[in-house]
C-alpha cells in the first residue's frame, strides 16, 4: 500500500471515522477521515483488529492504556515529543511549555505544537492531552469537537 503501511481498515467512533494504519513495525496510523466517501477499501490485519477493539474500549470508558506495538515515523525531535505524551496519564493534562520540558528542551513549545500537529497516531498518542498554558485548548488535528470530547471522555471539566 502507499505511504508505507500494509494494512488499513476505516473504523466508525463518536469523533468521527478513523483510518487504522499498520506495518511490520506495529501500528503507524490512526487518521481523522474528513470525507467518509472517499474511503477506499482496506486491508485488515489481527492488529487492526485490536487497534479497533482498543478504541472501542476506550471510547466505552473500558480502557485508559492502549497495549498495541507502535511504528511512530517522524524526525528524531518528533518521536521525542510522541513518547512524551505516551507518558501523559489518563484524565491530565499538560501545556505545550510542559511538554517541551519533558523532551529536554523547555524552549520548544512551539516546535511540540508542530509535532503533535504531525502526530500520526491520535488518540493513542495522547495529543488531545496538550492544551494552552492559559487552559485553553489549543489545536487538534481532528477538530477542537473532538478534542473537547476526549478530554471530556477522560474526566477533563473545563
């Protein structure tokens, strides 16, 4: 398949349909589908499956950890920033200067911005969770709805 993924399936959630993305690594993609029409059939793996199963879970309340093997392809600061949020819990969130410190590089707020921008695998790599040093939210790739109810999801009042 293009892009460098050998498999993908298109899954229905309450933000939206998701474009599940595999290759030999583990998952490399969870993508938000602007025009549901243009989905294209896919090719379905037993870790696409589990990658559904899991965001059914958690979007069921069941699950605030994911347990599916990553393949994240960025620059070497982009994986930086990804594994970061790997290790924002459930339910919290940080600011984009927060974050940034976390890399090593408490300077780098914007650049942590771009990078959840280029986040490849929402909602498992928990970008929603970055939010303005103010409490604002900030940006999403899927949409300020949805990133309002992840955050909601998890117990976040605003």
């Amino acid at each position: 398949m293009e892009n460098g993924y050998t498999h993908m399936v298109y899954h229905t959630t309450p933000v939206g349909l998701l474009r599940l993305c595999a290759d030999d690594g583990g998952v490399c993609g969870i993508y938000y589908v602007r025009d549901a029409g243009k989905a294209p059939a896919g090719s379905d793996s037993d870790l696409l499956r589990k990658a559904a199963q899991e965001l059914d879970e958690y979007f069921a309340g069941q699950r605030r950890t994911f347990d599916l093997p990553l393949s994240m392809h960025g620059t070497p600061f982009q994986q930086r920033v990804w594994r970061a949020l790997l290790q924002i819990p459930y339910g919290q969130t940080r600011s984009y200067g927060q974050v940034a410190a976390m890399t090593g590089n408490a300077k780098a707020s914007r650049a942590v911005g771009m990078a959840n921008h280029r986040n490849p695998i929402s909602i498992v790599v928990p970008c929603h969770r970055v939010i303005n040093a103010d409490g604002g939210l900030g940006g999403y790739g899927g949409g300020l709805e949805a990133k309002e109810f992840l955050l909601h999801l998890e117990g976040h009042a605003f």
